[in-house]
C-alpha cells in the first residue's frame, strides 16, 4: 500500500514539473524587427517593429551619415 501511494505522489510530482517547467519558458520573440528600408537623394529611411510595445518606428540617416533619427510613427492596438 505505501509503495502505491509513493508511486502516485512521485507521478503527481513529476506531472506538476513539467507543467511548471513548461509555464516558465521565456519568450522567444525578438524585440525589434526590421520591416523595411528605403534610400532617397542620399538619405536612409528604416522602419522597424517594436512587438512588446507594438509601435512602428522609422529611422532617418542623413548623407553624412552622422546623424540617425527616430521617431515613434504609431501604436498598434
């Protein structure tokens, strides 16, 4: 009787760790991601995705390419 018992308690331990092991994985998506990029007169634009914030940036390197500017464009809902 107490070998069934400690069987039943090691397989509700062992059941309840692969739930907690599968609840704490980290997540895996990256953070920004580049949607796309254009070039005009000597000056780069770059729009990329931020997915924990959900906003859409664009970046703009002028042809000295010293400078870089980014701006927020929106927030996604």
């Amino acid at each position: 009787m107490i070998r069934i018992a400690a069987f039943m308690f090691m397989a509700a331990c062992t059941g309840y760790g692969f739930y907690a092991f599968a609840q704490g994985r980290p997540d895996a998506r990256p953070t920004v991601v580049s949607v796309g990029s254009s070039s005009s007169n000597g000056i780069s634009f770059a729009w990329l995705y931020d997915a924990t914030e959900r906003t859409v940036y664009v970046c703009r390197v002028g042809a000295a390419a010293d400078s870089l500017d980014c701006k927020a464009k929106t927030t996604l809902p």
